[in-house]
C-alpha cells in the first residue's frame, strides 16, 4: 500500500517541478528556436512568419500550461517586431506582415495556450485519478486474497473472471489454472444434479447458501458452504454471479463420522436386541426341550410303579423311558459341544479313516429313524465300490467319531425335516482335481428360505423358533457339523431352492493322496469290546452321594458278575479301602465335603496298598477342563452321565486289563 502513496507523491512533485522554472525557460528557448528557423528561411516564408511561432506557442503551452504559451505569446510578438520589422514601423510589420496577422496570432495563440492548459489539468487529474483507482484495486485485492474465505466471479456462462487467492489454495492450483474455467470442473460429480437447480435459480434472482462438495489438485474432496449472489444488468439479464466459498470439510467429517457411528451403534443395539431376543427365544426352547423328554420319562415311571401293565407295555414304557433319556443326553452332548467350540477347546484325533465305512455305519445306525417315518435312505458312490484299490480312494485324514458325528446330524436333520415317505440320498463323489471326497446328502423336505440360508450353519438359529414350531432341536446340530469339518481341513455348503424344494448339504473333506500321509487306524476307542465277563468276582468300590444313581449302578454291575461295596461319601470309601482290598474304583466327582478330585489325590498319596487302583470318574460335567482335571487327580478315564450301559462296561474292562499288563510287567 506503501508504494502507491510513493507512486501519488512522486508524480504530484515531478508536475510541480516541471512547472515551476523550467517551463519559462523552455517557453524562451522554443522562441528563440522559432525565430532562428524563421530568420533561415526568410526566403521561404515571406508571408507566414508566424508558422514557426505557432509551433513556439504549441509547445509550450503543452509542455508549460497557460503561463508558459502566454510568455512564448508575448516573446514571438516582440521577436517578430524587433527582429522581423523596420524599427521605423512600431507594430506595423513588413514582408507581407500585418497588424491583422499580429492580431489573428495572438488570439490564436492564446486559444492554443488555454485549450493547452485545460488539456494538461485534465491529464493531472486524470492520472491522479488513476493512482487513487490503482490504490484502491489494490487495496481491496489485498482484502480479497487476504480473506479466509474463497472469493471467485462466474460470468453469465459460469466461467471464472476472478479468483481470489485464498480460492486457489484451497482447490490446490494457482490463480491462472483457475482463470477463465468452468465452474462445473472442480465440483465433484455428487454435487453437480443439485448445482443445476441452483442454477436455475441464479437466473431467478435467488441468492443461495449450500453445502457443495469440490474436487481439489490431488484427488481429494473439499467440502464447503457456498453463499452466491446473482449479478443482472441494468436491463435484468443475468450477468454472473459472485460465490464465497468457506471450507468446512474437517467438520464434515466428523458429521460423516458421527453419521457412521451412530449407524454402527444402531446396527449394533439392533443386533444386541437380537441377540437378546434370540437368547431369550433359546433359553424357552431349551427349557422345552428338555422338559419334553422328561414328561414321558417320568409319567412312564409312574405307571411302572403301579405294576398294573401286562410285559408289551412294560416293553413299550421302557423303550418310550430308553428313547427320550438318549434324546435328552444327545441335546446336553450338543450343548457341551457348542461350549467347547465357543472357547477353542473342541479337538480331533487324526487318523487314517476310509469315509466309504464311516457312511455305512452311519446310515445303520440312523436306519431306524428313517424306517419310523417311511423314509428311503439311497447311497450312491460314483466309484466302483467292487474295487479295493478305488474304496482306497476315500481315505482321509480325520477323527472316525467325529466324521460319524458329522454325518449323524446331517442325515438325522435330513429325516426330521423330510415328511413322511419322502426321500433322502447319500452321495460320495472324488472332485475333480482329485484333492478332496465330497459327500452329498439331499432330501425331498420343507427346504430352507433364501432369507435363512445364509444363517443356516449359525449356532442357536432355526428357521422357526415360534412356541408353536413342528420340529424341535435347539438348533446346534449344524452349527457342530460346520465347525468339525473345518476341524477336519474341509468345508460345508448348504442349498435349497426355496419352502418345499428340499435341501442339499455338501461335505467336502481333503483326502489322503500320498502313502507318507497314512497313519494307522489305532484310535483307543476302536478297541474291541471285551465281554461283560470280565467283571465277574471282580471288586469295585462305588463312591456316589445320589442314592438312586448309585443303585442303578450296583443293579447293573452286579448284573455283570461284580462285588459291589457301595458308599455314600469319600469318607466311607477311605474307610472301605483300609480294610479291604478292591480291584478298581468308579466315584462320582461332584460330591459335599470331599469331592472326587481331592479323594482320588488322596489315595495316589498316601495309601501305598491302593496307590495304583484304577479309577473310573462320572460326572455331569464334561468339559476339557474336568477331564484334564480328573486325569491330573489320577483318574484313568471319566465318564459323564448319563451313563450308558456299554461305555461303563467297556472302560471298566479297559482300565482293568490295562492294570494286568502293568502288573504283569513289573513282575517280569
């Protein structure tokens, strides 16, 4: 700003200078000049003496102003009289000279000398006018580009004729990349249908303030208000319009972020209440379903109790009491499982298992439930099955029990939803790279929703989990089956048509493609089952606090030819084992006072008779944690309730036998 009020001085003393002395001089010398020339050319100019002067007086008055033609004036009129004239002839001039022509020059010459004068105080002022209007553009551009705000000037066409600074910086170009350019070029395409109907409204006259989203240098998004008043003629045609930009793109994206955090806490409240829901939902089936199997257990009882059945009933009551005890075991089994799988702890023992025998013990075994409802039961192998060298194909590397398990739900889900006399098939297939057995099971039931399949495989979730569903289960079944495929290296898929189209579940495990890979099928329970007799005269000591398990175990282990000393307390049994000798111990672990650990820990420590007794423990819990609990306490296996016949039998001629090798080994 400094150097325009230097510009304004610099100029006002360079005039005054100017004017001050030297332009008499110069009045004088352009005089003398005049007369000299005129002298010269005499000859020539006879009758236009004052030619040269008129431009004597010219110049001066140009160069001078009024007081300078005036002197240039009045010097020439005396030139012309004392160097031009006879000094006889006072003001008379000769040579063709008049006092006319004296006359005639100093009124011209005048005229000249003012119009000159007027034309140089125009010329001041006019460049002093300049100066202020070059100041004050200044001064205001200095404003402009210095505003936190981005200034620019559309035209008619909505092209740019003025940027300001601050503008450009923001979109990340200069000045003159901006200049002349269309608006539409920096707003980002989001943006642009809303700016058309801003538009229409420029030419209406409406100043507009909105947020506009523009696109900088770099790619980047600049969000901002704009507040834009509309330019029109005097005539009120639509002339521009002039936009202040301001940008508010970090407050933007804290909008957009709360925006997204509000939707995610929503997503995540609607979820919680679903989960909430669908824990509530599960908590009522799973207090059905296993209230369900009670009621015919308990009322069947009830009637035995009255012996007023002839032998079929007993039969019925007793296969009714045997059926919905299983029934609950297996949803007490699922649910174990699922705790497992929720904290890691589910594993596998991996040996070499052919998938074409694990099938057909599977579908022996569910061959009975299908018979119930009329439902055929097909398995297909699309390999020869006369060859051994192709049965040798479907060897894989897995746990036989869980791969059975697998296969159990699937088919035992396939029959549940499948309506009486449908159909359900079996289908083993080697994919094409020859990598993986593929096992197929479809059937012709009620089919799954394309709304519910993808959540199929998702533990606690049915398709129906209304009171008044037709099928019962806690839906855990395929939550199992995909989590030990994935256990296995394999995946399982699931695929419906829709309501009344049946559904498809496809097992894809990795197979055994090279001998290095093959281990022997050795799993501990595999073993043969040795026969009950065994047990006979063998001594067992039973520790149980509940009276009637303890003697549903006595009355069936007497059955099998064992001495039964039963009790109801680790007490007791220390007692017992002081003055008696026993062959094995079977004691419950959730017991008052001193339960089944600390007892067990006892008798490895201190009683020397009995440190190596083997140990069977029952339980109603089944976790990993209890079973390494109870190997740690000196168990040798752990059973949880309920406790089937066979398992006991087999475990408690196991752990003997294992005793016998010991002892005959430490004899030896």
């Amino acid at each position: 700003m400094n150097y325009y009020w230097n510009f304004v001085l610099k100029r006002y003393y360079t005039y005054s200078n100017r004017f001050h002395p030297t332009r008499y001089i110069v009045a004088a010398l352009s005089v003398a000049g005049a007369l000299l020339l005129t002298v010269l050319l005499h000859s020539l100019l006879k009758s236009t003496i004052f030619s040269l002067f008129f431009a004597a007086v010219t110049f001066s008055a140009w160069y001078g102003g009024l007081e300078a033609g005036l002197l240039a004036t009045v010097l020439s009129i005396l030139a012309c009289d004392f160097f031009l004239a006879p000094a006889t002839d006072n003001f008379i001039l000769r040579h063709g000279a008049n006092f006319l022509h004296l006359v005639l020059f100093s009124l011209v010459a005048v005229l000249v000398s003012s119009l000159y004068a007027r034309l140089h105080n125009a010329r001041q002022k006019a460049e002093t006018n300049l100066a202020k209007l070059k100041l004050s553009e200044e001064k205001y551009r200095h404003i402009v580009d210095t505003a936190d705000e981005g200034i620019c000037l559309l035209n008619e066409n909505l092209h740019t004729e003025f940027v300001n600074e601050q503008l450009a910086s923001m979109l990340g170009y200069r000045v003159s990349e901006i200049s002349a350019r269309s608006i539409l070029d920096f707003i980002a395409s989001t943006s642009l249908t809303e700016m058309q109907k801003i538009f229409e409204r420029w030419h209406n006259g409406s100043k507009e303030k909105f947020d506009c989203c523009f696109c900088t240098h770099n790619g980047s998004q600049l969000w901002a208000i704009v507040s834009s008043t509309p330019i029109f003629t005097s005539d009120g045609n639509f002339n521009g319009v002039l936009i202040m930009i301001t940008d508010i793109t970090a407050r933007k994206s804290i909008e957009i972020e709360r925006t997204q955090l509000l939707e995610r806490e929503q997503i995540s409240r609607r979820e919680a209440e679903t989960a909430n829901r669908c824990k509530d939902e599960f908590l009522a089936m799973l207090s059905h379903e296993l209230r369900s199997p009670l009621n015919p257990i308990i009322g069947w009882a009830e009637i035995l109790q009255s012996k007023k059945l002839n032998q079929e009933k007993i039969n019925y009551a007793l296969k009714a009491i045997e059926r919905n005890a299983k029934l609950q075991a297996k949803l007490i089994e699922d649910l174990l499982n699922v705790s497992r799988i929720l904290q890691g702890k589910l594993s596998i023992e991996l040996y070499r298992v052919n998938l074409l025998s694990v099938i057909e013990a599977t579908i022996e075994t569910v061959s009975l439930a299908a018979e119930e409802k009329s439902i055929s039961l097909n398995f297909s192998n699309h390999q020869s099955l006369d060859s051994e060298m192709c049965s040798h194909k479907f060897y894989v590397l897995g746990d036989s029990k869980r791969l059975q398990q697998i296969l159990w739900n699937l088919l035992l889900n396939a029959i549940k939803f499948t309506p009486n006399g449908g159909r359900v098939d079996i289908e083993l297939f080697i994919t094409e790279n020859q990598d993986f057995a593929q096992i197929r099971v479809k059937d012709t039931g009620i089919g799954i929703d394309s709304e519910f399949l993808p959540y199929v495989f998702e533990s606690f979730r049915q398709a129906d989990n209304s009171t008044n569903r037709n099928f019962g289960g806690l839906g855990l079944g395929l939550a199992i089956v995909r989590h030990l495929v994935e256990l296995h290296g394999g995946t399982v898929e699931a695929y419906s048509s829709g309501r009344g189209q049946g559904a498809t579940f496809t097992v894809n495990l990795p197979l055994l493609i090279a001998e290095s890979q093959t281990i022997e099928n050795l799993h501990p329970d595999t073993n043969s089952y040795i026969h009950s007799s065994a047990l006979a005269n063998l001594k067992i000591l039973l520790v149980d606090d509940e009276v009637d398990i303890r003697d549903l175990l006595v009355c069936l282990l007497e059955q099998h030819g064992a001495i039964i000393t039963p009790v109801a307390s680790a007490e007791k049994a220390l007692e017992v084992l002081e003055v008696t000798e026993q062959d094995l111990i079977i004691s419950d672990i959730g017991m008052p006072n001193i339960n089944g650990y600390m007892l067990m820990r006892q008798i490895r420590n201190t009683s020397m008779q009995h440190r190596h007794i083997p140990a069977i423990a029952l339980t109603g819990y089944a976790r990993d944690f209890d079973i390494q609990q109870a190997q740690l306490a000196g168990f040798h296996t752990i059973i949880a309730k309920p406790v089937e016949q066979a398992q006991l039998i087999n475990a408690i001629s196991m752990c003997y036998k294992r005793q016998e090798i010991a002892t005959s080994n430490v004899g030896a």
